[in-house]
C-alpha cells in the first residue's frame, strides 16, 4: 500500500479546480506510467529502479512531482 503520495493529493494534483478528475483516472494515468517503467526497464536490461523503489511508487512521484499528466482523449 502507498502512503505517501496521498490518493487525494495525487488527484488533486493531476486534475484542476475545473475540472477535477477521478480516482479510476488516477488508476488509469499511474498504471500506463507504471507500463512505461517497465517497458522501458526492459529494454535496458535494467533489473532495480534506484533505492529499490517499486515502479508504481516512482510513477506516483512523477505524478506529484508534475512530470506525468493525465490526457483527455
């Protein structure tokens, strides 16, 4: 279980005063980010992400650090 990140500060974060967004949103942003990690792990034969973080934990930070929106389709 991630405490930290919060679920609602990650969602607070991801969406916007006017337009808010869920948290099924949330799940869907954070696992496709999570895919990527480990795609991208993958090809570089990398088996450790740094401080033996998970590649979930690294894709809520990147959430709540900014770096990953979410995309209205």
């Amino acid at each position: 279980m991630i405490n930290e990140p919060s679920v609602d500060a990650l969602v607070r974060k991801l969406g916007t005063e006017q337009e808010p967004v869920s948290r099924y949103e949330l799940c869907v942003v954070v696992a496709k980010r999570t895919r990527q990690i480990i795609e991208q792990m993958q090809s570089t034969g990398t088996s450790e992400l740094p401080g033996k973080q998970k590649e979930i934990v690294l894709a809520c930070n990147e959430v709540m650090s900014g770096k990953v929106k979410g995309a209205k389709d």
